[in-house]
C-alpha cells in the first residue's frame, strides 16, 4: 500500500526524491485528482457516450525514458525529426495494465532547435498541439496528463532531429473496474476534495484468511465537515444512488455498505445519512418484500417492508429508544423496546385508541387465544386485596409498603365483606400506616383497598386536545384504524365531515390551520438552509 503523502500529489506539489538510473534526484510535480477520457465531438451523446472522471493512482517519481543512456527500448538513440518512437509504459515503474493514462514530465535536453515535441496515445491520430516547445540549446521540461494507447504505449514526436529525450512519472489514472482487479492487487485512490477534507479510497482484493475483502476510507481532518467518502446524487430523476453498496456474499456478517467509527470522543457515527427534502429520510431501509406503498415521510431513518418488520433492533440492554424533545432540549416523552425486562418502557405516559390487553395462550385450543383487557377509569387507581379476621370485633389491615410509597394517604377507600355468616361492618380509623375495621361477629372477611397515586391525584379525563385525533394537514382522512363508535365521535364533534375529510370550519376555528401553515413554513426554511449548506459541503453540486 502507498504512502500517504504519495496519495496527496493529487492536490499538492511535494518534492519526494526519486532516483533516475544516473543518480540524480527526480523532483515531484503536482497532478489533477482525477482525469476524464475525451467525449466524442459531434453528433448524437448517449448516456454510453459520457465519460466519468478515472482516479489519479500516486507512484514514486520514477524515469522511463532517457535517450542519453545506452540504446534500448527507453535509451538511445536520440529523436530523430518527424519520426514517430513508441515507448511502452504499463509495465515499466509500477504502472499496470488497468492504467487508462499516465502523468508525466517531459524533458528535452540537448536540443536543436527551434523545435518542438508531440506525444499522444500509440495508435492514435497525431495531434495538432504540442505537448513542448524549445529553442537550440534549452533543458526544459512541462507535465502532462498523456492518455495510454495501444499495448499501454505512447507515441513521440520531434520537430528536429537531434534532441534528447527523458520522460519520468509520477502516477497514473485507473480505468478498470474494482471487480477486475486480480487477486493480491492493492492500490489507492484519491477522492474529490469534500467539505474541509480530502477524502481517501484505498481498495484491497486480497484474500485474506477469512476470505476477507476491505475498503478503506480515511479523512484526515478534524474540521466539520470531513467526509472519508462522499457520494453525491444529482441526476434530480430516475433510480439513482449517490453511494451504491452490493453484498453477493450468502455468508454471515457482510453488507453492501459498512460504516465502522473508532473514535473514543464523539459524536462520531459509522454511517451518518441526511435528508435535503421536506419529504423523506436520512436513511432509507426496505427488504425484499419490498415497499408497501410508503412514499415518503420526514424522518432521520426510515424502515419498510411489505411482509416483515420495516425496522429491527436487538441489544442486551434497549433494543429501541425513541425520545421528543422539548425547545431547550430536554426529553419531554420517549419510550424503549426491549428496555430490560420491559417489552415497552414509556415516559410521561402512555396514550392510544383501542384498548390495552395481554394475550395468553389457550390452554386447550390452538386456533384461539385468551386476551383481557386492562381496567379503565377516569383516575391512576391504586388497590390491594387481602383476607383478614375479626378478633374480639376488631381486626387491623396493614397496607403493603409499595403501596404506601405511592397511593395518596387521603384517596384511601374500603370494602369490607363477611365470609360465612352475616355481620355488620364499620371501618373505625384510616391510615396509610393501618386500617382498623369492626365486625358484629368474629368472622373471616375479604378486604379490597383502593386509592390514587400520590403523584397524579388530581388528573382530569376531560383535557384540551393539542395531539390527538388531529389531522396532520388538510388533505388528512378520517382514520380507519378507530373504531366505528370513535369515528362517529370525530364526525359528531366536527374533526371530520361525514365523507371522511377534514371539516375545514373546525380547522380555521381550533388554529390547526394556522399550524399547518407555520409548520409547512418551517419546513421550506429548514430545507432551504439544508439547501444551502450543501451547497457549501458540495460545492458545485446540485
């Protein structure tokens, strides 16, 4: 694998100390970050027809050619005016086979002159422009990006005879495919400068013990905005990605895309995704199933399937959690699943339509389940029922110290009943401490104790309504997931009309209008902001 200040002559020019075969220093020159093949002129451009940038491949400076060293395919002779001299550079100073084109520095010495020197792809036509120009008597050299031809070689021309030659490179530009690339082959590429950071590929096909195949991103910066890899869509249409990730393996542990952050100071994410739109998601996740009709939703991570679970969490400590935030920051609501040995973990309440219910299995009949539903009243009731006897006419209850922990000791009611024979009951004294009851006879009795926790004692059922059964916008319907008797109420109180729309009247007069509104402005405003720092992370992208 390459150094890293080899990886960076993409954007900067660093004198690293190459060696030519007579032993003087090769000096470093600076190379774009990418190269395009050329598009073809005239006529029709199809989408088969346009070219995308090759990655710039950092080597060593390293000589290829000297005419002034002995004869041979990259000696002497010197040029000779007008004639073509092939030279072959895949194969020669680390450049390989899959090299598209070759960033070199060309240098004449010994020169007669006026003159001037061609070079382009062997097997291709002369150009009309030349790649040097010098006068009798000039060292003088020029870099330049040179396209490889037939075999990997480049044709030279001189315009007088006589001249000296010497060509040395420092990279070249990768024109295969990550596919193609054989077995132990290991490289670098330079990615497009994003944000404040230059992102790094370097991609290895070597087998490892495990069969193992990585690639590797590095952004080496601490400033926002440094991205290892950036992917960027633009087409504005059709299915496209600005990242593509593909796992063919059938093995455990693999993916398409895999995000891993070492860092021990944070925030730091191994994938961070984020959306631009007022509608849709940082992270778009759908199985195999496929879609099931969502089309787009705001949402930092969105999960669809048509047959299974549209998202999964499994942890040895809270599978999910999910929090609202309040305008300073803190958490207002939130909840887990999967929190300890909770299924669902809830704070600051848990509401819903339906009813709440456990389900059991029947003891007898696989087709049938057993499902109760829980207790409802208009308070947070709290109970505890027991059996006691009455001794001499006197019997003393004593709450259970849970019970005393959260029940309001001035919500505490009794309900005393005889067991075996008729007696008269009187409660004598109330205390969350101690309850003293009194019986005409000394018979058992059953007791139920009921009170309210101490921290909602004084809830009211009847409330003013911000969140629910209200419609998310005015093209909302009636929902079908209440049931008949809640839909009629929703139609009855004015919500919705009777075909299922939104009763628009009540909407101007409750202020949902007015929020629809600033919510829709909100929405524009953050994405015109998001709008704009993108175009400043990305720039020249839209």
């Amino acid at each position: 694998m390459l150094t890293r200040k080899a990886l960076f002559l993409g954007f900067t020019s660093l004198f690293l100390a190459g060696l030519a075969l007579g032993g003087e220093a090769i000096p470093n020159w600076s190379a774009p970050a990418t190269w395009s093949p050329a598009k073809p002129r005239g006529g029709l451009t199809t989408m088969g027809d346009v070219t995308n940038p090759l990655p710039f491949i950092g080597l060593a400076p390293c000589r290829i050619a000297d005419t002034r060293n002995p004869a041979g395919p990259y000696g002497a002779p010197a040029l000779t005016g007008g004639v073509p001299r092939n030279f072959t550079l895949t194969g020669v100073c680390g450049i390989p086979s899959s090299a598209a084109a070759a960033s070199l520095n060309v240098t004449v010495t010994n020169t007669q002159g006026p003159g001037f020197i061609l070079i382009y792809p062997k097997g291709g036509s002369q150009p009309t422009v030349s790649t040097l120009n010098y006068v009798a008597g000039q060292t003088i050299a020029n870099a330049a990006v040179v396209p490889l031809g037939t075999g990997g070689g480049i044709t030279v021309i001189a315009g007088v005879s006589g001249t000296d030659l010497i060509i040395d490179v420092n990279g070249y530009y990768y024109g295969g495919t990550l596919g193609a690339l054989a077995s132990g082959e290991s490289f670098t590429l330079v990615g497009d400068v994003i944000g404040e950071s230059t992102g790094l590929l370097s991609v290895h096909n070597t087998e490892g013990a495990a069969g193992a195949r990585a690639g590797y991103f590095l952004a080496d910066s601490s400033g926002f905005g440094s991205t290892g890899i950036a992917g960027v869509e633009s087409a504005g249409s059709g299915l496209t990605a600005g990242v593509y990730g593909q796992a063919n393996s059938s093995a455990g542990d693999t993916a398409g895309v895999s995000g891993v952050a070492t860092s021990t100071t944070g925030p730091v994410y191994g994938v961070r995704g984020q959306t631009y739109s007022t509608v849709g998601a940082g992270v778009y996740g759908v199985d195999s199933s496929g879609n099931p009709g969502v089309l787009g939703a705001q949402a930092g991570v969105l999960g669809v399937s048509t047959s299974a679970f549209g998202v999964i969490g499994f942890s040895k400590n809270t599978g999910v959690y999910g929090a609202m935030l309040n305008s300073a920051g803190g958490v207002q609501s939130g909840g887990a699943l999967g929190n300890g040995t909770a299924g669902v973990y809830f704070m600051n309440g848990l509401a819903g339509s339906g009813v709440k219910s456990f389900v059991e299995p029947h003891p007898t009949d696989a087709s049938k389940v057993i499902r109760y539903v829980s207790l409802e009243g208009p308070e947070s009731g709290t109970y505890f029922r027991g059996r006691g006897k009455f001794q001499r006419g006197l019997a003393t209850i004593e709450p259970p110290e849970d019970f005393r922990m959260v029940t309001d000791p001035e919500s505490l009611s009794i309900q005393v009943t005889p067991i075996g024979d008729l007696a008269t009951v009187a409660v004598m004294r109330i205390g969350i401490d101690g309850i003293v009851v009194k019986g005409s006879r000394d018979v058992e009795f059953f007791y139920l104790i009921n009170g309210v926790r101490r921290a909602y004692n004084h809830w009211n059922p009847v409330q003013e309504n911000e969140e629910f059964f209200v419609p998310e916008s005015p093209a909302a319907k009636l929902p079908l997931y209440l049931s008949e008797d809640e839909r009629g109420r929703l139609i009855a109180n004015g919500t919705y009309n009777p075909d299922g729309t939104v009763n628009m009247e009540t909407a101007e007069r409750l202020g949902w209008v007015t929020a629809w509104r600033d919510r829709e402005e909100q929405a524009k405003a953050a994405a015109a902001a998001n709008a704009a720092a993108r175009a400043t992370r990305f720039p020249g992208k839209n």
